[in-house]
C-alpha cells in the first residue's frame, strides 16, 4: 500500500513546482493500478475528489508550509 501524501510531499519537495508534480504524479498514476487504486482509497477517506485531489492537497500542504513561514517571520519581528 502506498502512502500518497508522503509521495505528494516528496514530489513537492523533489520538484517544487506544482505543474511538474501533477505531471509526475499523472505519470505515476498511469503506470502503476496499485498506486491508481490507493489514491482512489485515499481521495474517499479524505473527502477529496479523484481529478482533483492531489491538487487540492498540493494546495493545502502549501498554504501550510506558507503560513509556518509567516509566523516565524512575524516571530523574529
């Protein structure tokens, strides 16, 4: 079983641009029916739906990272 957020995460992290990580990730997706079926599981536990739920973790996992930097910047203030 796969874990898909630490492959998006690893995928951002690796490239972090997000048209190249849903390009990847598209690529991945296609060539692997286990990895496929696992994000299908994912995206139902999550709430998220199939065509957009990486994207909108991506999105999320983001605004995360910003808001962390945000506060320690304020912080140094």
């Amino acid at each position: 079983m796969y874990d898909i957020s630490e492959i998006l995460r690893s995928l951002l992290d690796q490239f972090s641009r997000t048209n190249v990580v849903d390009r990847e990730f598209e690529r991945m997706l296609a060539d692997d029916k286990n990895l496929k079926q696992d994000y299908r599981d994912w995206c139902d536990d999550r709430g998220y739906d199939y065509k957009t739920g990486y994207q909108d973790y991506l999105d999320e996992l983001i605004e995360s990272r910003d808001s962390i930097w945000e506060e320690a910047i304020s912080d140094d203030l």
